[in-house]
C-alpha cells in the first residue's frame, strides 16, 4: 500500500536515506559501547560497567527508534552489518588500553559527531524535504546524545 503521508515520494526517499545513515552510525555507537561495557578494566570497573550499561540500553532504544522512523515514512530499514559499515561515518578503531578514560574519551567524540551531523539535518527535513515530524524527531535525538555526551564528558573532569 502507498505510503500517503503529505511528503512527496522523492522527498520521503531523501530522508530515509539520510536516516539510514543516522541508524547506521547509532548501531556503531551501540556496539562500541556494548564493548566498553564488556571490556573495561581498571579501579573503576564496576561503577564504568553499570555506566556504559546504561548508556548502551539508551542507544539499545535510539536504534529502534530511528529503525522505526524509516519505517513510518514508508521505506525499510538497513539491518545487516555489511549495510551498517558502508552507511557509517564511525569508526570501529578503539584505543590499546580496555581503561574507562580511553572508551570515554572515544564515545564521547564520537557522541558529538553525531550530534553535529543531527544538528545539519534538523533544518533540511523541515525545509527542503517538508518533514516536520523527522526534523522533530531528529532534534529529540540531538538532544539525547548531547545529554550523553555531557554524562561522558563530566566523567573525563578531575
């Protein structure tokens, strides 16, 4: 059945295209989290260990979200780990040391490139593409990832 939401087809494939890319990235945060939750060592352990937990089950949900977004507006939803690779702009590269500060210090830039791409598309899903729903939704991630990007950032002060 056609997807008839008040968006021109071309417009809905602009966006999720973009939004693939977005799913993309967050499944690559996810993972690289998931392995600072599994792999962390040091003094801290258990207080990092139940950090990055927390911070991986909010990305658990930001990936669901963004998956079902695509969905909504009407197109699938990337799910391999071959699509995620060439979508990304993240890298897999982890620091040498399993240390809380290195797997922060790496989530965190990568938590604020990602707010910085979200940022760029708030305007364009409006204006360009007429989607006011993506760009609402899109401002709601920036905010979340600026919120754990913040939780991170504090965990780097002495």
């Amino acid at each position: 059945m056609k997807t008839q939401i008040g968006i021109v087809d071309k417009n809905r494939q602009a966006v999720a295209v973009e939004l693939s890319k977005v799913l993309a990235d967050e499944t690559v945060l996810y993972v690289k989290t998931k392995n600072a939750h599994w792999n962390m060592e040091g003094a801290d352990f258990y207080e990092k260990h139940k950090f990055f937990e927390t911070q991986f089950q909010e990305l658990d949900a930001i990936t669901d979200s963004v998956a079902e977004r695509i969905r909504a507006i009407g197109h699938f939803a990337p799910a391999s780990l071959t699509a995620y690779q060439n979508l990304t702009h993240l890298t897999e590269a982890v620091g040498e040391k399993n240390d809380s500060q290195g797997f922060i210090r790496e989530l965190l830039s990568d938590h604020q490139s990602v707010i910085i791409i979200l940022r760029g598309h708030i305007k364009p899903f409006a204006n360009e593409f007429q989607d006011a729903g993506t760009s609402d939704f899109i401002t709601g991630l920036m905010e979340k990832h600026e919120k754990m990007a913040w939780f991170l950032r504090s965990h780097l002060k002495n």
